[in-house]
C-alpha cells in the first residue's frame, strides 16, 4: 500500500466526515428508520471506508460510498439476528425493499427531516436539543454536556434515552405539514441556534470557531426562512445568524487568539452577510411580534451599522437587552444588559448590576462573569481590581484557547506593564 494514497484516503475521509456526517446520517436514518442503529452503521462504514479507500482507491462519490456501505451493513445485521429478536427484526425488514444505491449516486439532503425527528414533541425539551445537537451538529456527549452544565454520564444517559423513544413510539422522520409548523419550531430553532453559538465559541479544539458548525447554522436557518417565510422569529434567527457570523474573518489574528469585538477589523466584516442580516430583521419586524431572536438579531444589528467600535450605540444596546430580559429572564442575559449599561452610562453602574446579590449566586462559578467584571473594572482605571477579577476567571473551567487569550490579556495589564 503506498503510504501517500493511504495518508489521502484517510485525509478524504476525515474531510467527508467533516463536512457531510450529519447529511450521511440523515439519509441512512431515513432508510434504517431508526437513530441509533443508524448512527452504529454510519461508525461501521467508516471503519469499512479506513480499510478500504488506501487499497482500493477513494471512491468518485465518497458521500454516497458511506450511505451503501451503511446500508449493507445494517441488511447484514438483519440477517444475524435471531428468532429471539423478532421485534428488532421486524423493524429492519423494510430496509431490504430498498434498491442498493450505486457508490457515485448522490446524497439527498434529508438533515431537516433529522432535525424535526431530533426535536418531536413526544420527547422532553432538553433531549430535544441535545439530540439535534449530537445527530445534526456532531457535538459528543462531553461538548453537549458542557453546553446544558451537566455531567457527562448524565448527558449519555439523555440521548440514550432519546434515541430509545423515538425508536419506541416510532416518531416519524419527516417535516411536519404546514399546519404542525408553527407549533414544532420552537425546539428546532433552539437546537440550529444552539449549533451556531457552539460553532461560534467552540467549547473544545484548537480554534475558537467551529467553522463547519457556523456553515450547518447558515444553512438550516435559511431552509426555515424558504419554509416560513412571514414568521417572525424564523427571520429573527436567520437575521442573527447572518450578522453574527458577518464578523467571521476578523474574530481571529494571526496567530489563531480571539479577537474581541472592540478590536476587529471591520473591513474585513462580510457586507453581503450584512446586508442579507439587516433584510431579513425588516422582514421580521412587518409582524410586530418581537420574540427574542429578533431582539438579539436587532442588537446584532447595532454593531453591524456602527463604522467603529466607539461609535457603536451601547445605550439602544442596553435598551433591547431591557426587552430581551422581559422575554426571557436568565443571569446571562441580565450580565450582558449590565456590561451594556457599563459601557453606555458609566463602568460603575454596570458594576453595581453586576454585584447584585441573585446574580452572584448564579454566575459566580461562570469565568465570563467574572471576565465581564474585569472589562468594567479596566474601563473604571482600577488595574489592581481588574486583575482580581481575571485571575478569578481564570480559576473556573473555560476552553483552552480562552485560558491562553486571557493569560496573555493579563500579561499586558500585568504590574510590570503598567505604568
């Protein structure tokens, strides 16, 4: 076997894998008829596409390849099973109807299908998402339990139990009819919206962005919009996404560290993106029905519109963070309205906020809290004060390559260098 084919069959492979695992999976659930066999036989196949693309050679379509080599894997299940596992067997047999795609025949794009199978009402709301998560996003158990701030075995046990109703109650893999939408999106906007924040802020890796998360995000939330084109918070997500994700090439230097908003090159900010953003948030405000995507899309907005960071209006900022908090109370929200009103009225009013006794008990164990505190106490002139609040957010758990973008903030605000 030549070691450069072997080392380009396996660079292809994880490529697909990349880009099209959840398209793979979608498609193979929707011939096995079943979450988690489909995802056993999608591993399978890829373990068969390890073994056979540096022999044989990397197939014209490596996407389709997958999809068959899924699909007999599965049909080879069926036939090892027993007399004793009539019910498992039963709900095999109607994956041997189907006609054996040739390897170079294209992948349908049945992802949407998945996401509305992922979040059925018939399951809890946190399993809706996590699962959307896990089978659309390709988050592992580990990412998704950092994400709900639950244990790892926790997390396994939710999407075992998931994947085991949907399997129980044979919850249909399809878009709901027109009619169902509206009442089924909730959970669906929630989970592409949980899929961008992630590719947004990876919470593991060697970069803060998870470009392919951001991709999947962009694309689902434009499917939603062709589906629901009138509804408000469709095209309140969609806005959001589009301007958030606008500032894609300019969140990281050279050298692979953050860049924070204040400091972005702006020329660099994707103007098509924007301007698709600010259409879709007009778009949505012809309702008048604010929901809280379009709130976040409308803040969003403001940075977008401002030439430069001080010329962004932290004032109207603050001002929808009020309405964002009336929608959906949370300490999160209620730390960004205060950073808002630091940065639009005075870093001590923002502190003061900050300070407020319910608000410590429920994020004093987040290092952002603690980050944010350290921001108003820099804009205040209080280095020493700053300095606390950065080693204390440097204490809780964070991604690695947060830790090293705030070590090297603290180096520069260190004793040594301040003068």
């Amino acid at each position: 076997m030549d070691r450069d084919t072997a080392q380009h069959a396996h660079h292809v492979l994880a490529s697909v894998l990349r880009s099209d695992r959840a398209r793979i999976l979608a498609r193979v659930v929707r011939i096995v008829g079943d979450l988690a066999y489909a995802e056993d036989a999608v591993q399978e196949a890829c373990v068969d596409a390890a073994h056979h693309w540096p022999r044989d050679g990397v197939p014209v379509n490596p996407q389709g390849w997958l999809v068959t080599a899924a699909r007999r894997r599965t049909i080879d299940r069926l036939r090892s099973l027993t007399a004793a596992s009539r019910r498992e067997r039963a709900m095999f047999e109607r994956t041997l109807g189907f006609d054996v795609e040739p390897d170079d025949a294209p992948v349908p794009d049945d992802r949407l299908r998945l996401i509305f199978t992922c979040c059925h009402p018939a399951l809890a709301p946190e399993i809706q998402v996590a699962l959307t998560l896990h089978a659309v996003g390709g988050l592992t158990t580990a990412e998704i339990a950092s994400a709900f701030m639950v244990s790892e075995p926790t997390m396994g046990q939710r999407l075992s139990r998931g994947k085991r109703k949907i399997r129980e109650t044979r919850i249909a893999y399809r878009v709901p009819h027109d009619g169902e939408l509206p009442a089924r999106l909730a959970p669906v906007l929630a989970a592409v919206y949980l899929i961008f924040t992630t590719g947004y802020l990876a919470p593991t890796g060697s970069s803060p962005v998870r470009v392919d998360l951001l991709d999947e995000a962009v694309r689902l939330s434009d499917v939603l919009c062709e589906l629901l084109p009138d509804h408000a918070e469709v095209l309140g997500l969609a806005a959001l996404v589009h301007l958030t994700d606008a500032r894609r090439d300019s969140r990281l230097d050279d050298t692979g560290l953050a860049v924070d908003l204040t400091h972005q090159d702006r020329s660099r900010w994707n103007s098509d993106q924007i301007t698709r953003g600010l259409t879709l948030l007009a778009r949505a405000r012809v309702a008048n029905d604010p929901g809280p995507y379009q709130i976040q899309a409308a803040i969003a907005a403001v940075h977008a519109r401002a030439s430069d960071a001080a010329q962004t209006d932290w004032a109207m900022i603050a001002t929808l963070y009020d309405g964002l908090l009336a929608l959906t109370p949370s300490p999160v929200i209620a730390m960004n309205r205060a950073l808002a009103i630091g940065l639009s009225r005075g870093p001590h009013e923002g502190l003061a906020l900050l300070d407020d006794p319910a608000l410590v008990r429920a994020l004093s164990r987040h290092h952002r809290y603690h980050a944010t505190r350290a921001h108003l106490w820099e804009l205040a002139g209080d280095l020493p004060a700053a300095r606390r609040a950065w080693a204390q957010s440097l204490e809780l758990p964070m991604s690695a390559h947060e830790r090293v973008t705030l070590l090297a903030h603290l180096e520069e605000i260190s004793p040594v260098n301040a003068t």
